[in-house]
C-alpha cells in the first residue's frame, strides 16, 4: 500500500466546536481589552470565557484530524491569478516587512496612497512606509468635508447613509478582534490565515476629530465574490478552497469568536492559492445577543434576524450559503426591510426551533446523482433548525472531503 503523503489538519488550525452554554447557566466571564491605549474608549470591550484556554486545551486532546489538501490550483485558476496579481506587493524581505509593521504599531507616520476600493462603510486605500506596502480601511464625518485632506474628499460621499457613530463601533471591533487573532504581534504577518491589523489612528486637524484610519496588511489577492475568479476554478478547485475555508473560520472560532458576516467577498485567494479571511467590523463572542440584526442580507441565519443568541452554528449557516455562491448559486431571497418587521422576526424564531428544511435548495453545479452527496452537505449547513445544522467547522470540513472524494472529486 501506498504511504499517506496528506497533510492533516492540527486542532491548532482547526478548532473544534464548543458546545454553547445553557442559558440562565452562563460561565462568570474576565473582561479583556486587547490593544494599546487610546485617550478615547474603542467600543465595546470583548467578553472571553475564563475557561476557554481549558476548552481548546481538551478539545485538541481528543480531536480527529482533518485532511487539508494541498494539491495545486487547476491551470485555468493558476493561470488567471498569475495574469491578475503581481508576483509581491514590495520588494522587501520578511524581515524588513515585520520591521515596518512594528512601526507603525508603534506609531510611526505613513503616507496615504491611491485609492483602492469601497465597501458599505468604509474606503480603502494602498499606504506606504519605508517601502512596505499594506492597506488603510478609512472612516471620516462630516467635518472632513471642511477640514480633510482634498485629496480624498470625495470618497466618502457614498457612505453617508451609515452613521459615523456605526463606522467608528465596527472599525473598533475589527481593531480589538484582530489584535485577539493575531496576538498583537507582527511575528505572525503573511502566516495566518486572518489579516494582520496593525493600528488604529485617529485623524485629525486644528484639534478637530475628523475620522479614524485602521492600518492593516494589504493581501495580494481577489475576492472569492469575482465572477472571472469563480469561473476560472474547477470543481476540485472549489471543494479545496472551501476546505480551506473551514479552517479559517476554525481558526476563528477557537478563539470563541464568531464572525457573523461570512460571505464571498471576505474572503481573499492569494496568488498561490491560498485563502485569507477579513473583515471582522461586526464580529462577537460566543453566546452573544444583539439588540440589532447584524449581517449581510442573503447570508443572514434566523438566529441572526431575530436577535437570539448567537454561536459557531451562525457561521456555519453563512458557510452553507456561500458554498452555495462558489458552485452557482444565488444568496437567500433576505430583504433588509423585511428583516426589521415584528411578525418577520417571530417567522425567523419559529423557523429557528422547528424547521428542519434547508434555506439552500439547488446547487447548479452540483445537480444531479453523480454530486448530490456534495451538495447535501453544503445544504445541510443551512437547516433552519439551529440543532440540525453540522455543528462545527471540523465535522464539516471531514463532511466535505468524504463526499467529494465519493463523487469521484480529486482534491
């Protein structure tokens, strides 16, 4: 017999699913503010159970490993991303990055560059010091339009519909939670999965608060959400990444954090391949309630519309959901004004407890006898009844495997 050359997945990389706690029964939990000091207060501090460490210490004891596949891309996906990326963003060295990383968490000044892009709160731009490339995710008020730099006035119009109240709380929350996913160190820049967030800085002229800029690295990469990308991958290059995509979000909840806004578009595959996961404005704790719904429209778990309590099955449902986009689907029929209506949330409560059928029903690519066990598992994400769903990134991640390879899928 041949010898296993596969690589499996650590319970370092993938964590296992932690069981969510009774409630009435909560753990007492320590209050742990992550990040350097700042003269103002960046939202709210993050709760993480006293016992997690203990957690993750026994479920890395008894857990199975998960097989991540590490054959190439496809040559149409290679050659598409050798076409659309550059080979390296800069021209220094890993050590050299780390140094310029480290200064600006220290505070060192940088120089604003070109635009890149926009999202729903927030524009991005290429920034540079020393030579070391990486990103800036900026929000501004009002005042900016007065006192700002003229340069990138205009860039923020768009977004006036979000309060700056709202865009300050979520670029905060990415701060802390990514200063929790990375350690606050630069030791881990351009090796985890999540990006690395440097610093938050606040923007200001004549003594006026103008905005808030988050410094962070810049991923050479294209968003999972790029049509030419998504028809450049083969099957077995999509089964792949989305392997890779249960470790990414294991990774996350090993941390007891859930990311509350999984979609295609927050995830990066980089030139070799390799999937990045970002954004994490709206990211809480495990056991967390909200007062308001948070997420994307499309991508939203029931739990999340009507404002139970949220857990890793929150992001398990996303992931079906977007799975489904990757093989040629469409995302949920959500309207945001629907999602506010009374008898709309106690629909979602009720779908919550007692249906058991899947919010994903076809997958175009995925048709047929030859692929059902596939997609059966991408749907069965996506039961509306919470304790139905797959519960944890690692069953799903095995999931996915056996029924690719049974479908004859070489991954």
């Amino acid at each position: 017999m041949a010898a296993d050359n596969r690589r499996y997945l650590t319970p370092e990389e993938l964590g296992q699913s932690v069981p969510r706690k009774t409630p009435g029964a909560p753990t007492p939990p320590s209050q742990v503010t992550v990040g350097p000091a700042s003269p103002r207060k960046l939202g709210d501090t993050l709760t993480v159970d006293e016992n997690l460490d203990q957690l993750v210490k026994n479920m890395r004891k008894n857990a199975t490993p998960v097989y991540l596949p590490e054959n190439p891309l496809s040559d149409a996906a290679t050659n598409y991303l050798s076409a659309t990326l550059p080979e390296r963003l800069d021209s220094l060295s890993p050590a050299a990055r780390q140094e310029q990383a480290q200064a600006l968490m220290d505070g060192a000044s940088y120089n604003l560059g070109s635009f890149l892009d926009r999202g729903a709160e927030s524009v991005l731009y290429n920034a540079t010091i020393n030579g070391f490339t990486f990103c800036v995710k900026s929000i501004r008020n009002w005042k900016d339009r007065w006192f700002g730099d003229p340069r990138y006035k205009g860039n923020q119009g768009k977004l006036a519909s979000v309060s700056y109240k709202t865009k300050y709380k979520h670029l905060s929350n990415e701060f802390k939670v990514g200063q929790l996913l990375n350690n606050a160190s630069v030791a881990t820049l351009g090796t985890q999965i999540p990006v690395s967030i440097f610093s938050l800085r606040k923007v200001s002229s004549v003594a006026l608060e103008l905005g808030w800029d988050l410094l962070m690295e810049r991923i050479n990469g294209i968003d999972l959400g790029t049509k030419p990308l998504q028809n450049a991958l083969s099957l077995e290059d999509k089964v792949r990444v989305c392997l890779q995509i249960c470790k990414a979000i294991g990774q996350f909840h090993q941390r007891n954090l859930i990311h509350l806004d999984i979609k295609p578009s927050n995830f990066m595959m980089e030139r070799s391949g390799r999937i990045r996961l970002i954004d994490f404005g709206i990211s809480v704790p495990t056991g967390f309630q909200k007062k308001t719904i948070a997420g994307t429209a499309g991508f939203m778990s029931p739990e999340q519309i009507c404002r139970a309590e949220l857990g890793m099955d929150t992001d398990i449902f996303a992931l079906g959901v977007t799975f489904s986009l990757l093989f040629g689907a469409k995302p949920l029929n959500q309207d945001p004004n629907d999602a506010v209506q009374k008898d709309f949330r106690h629909s979602a409560a009720r779908d919550m407890e007692k249906n058991e059928m899947t919010a994903v029903g076809e997958i175009p690519e995925l048709t047929g006898n030859a692929y059902r066990e596939l997609a059966d598992v991408i749907r069965n994400c996506t039961v509306y009844r919470r304790d139905r769903r797959i519960p944890s990134c690692t069953l799903l991640a095995k999931q996915l495997q056996n029924a690719a390879e049974n479908c004859g899928l070489n991954i």
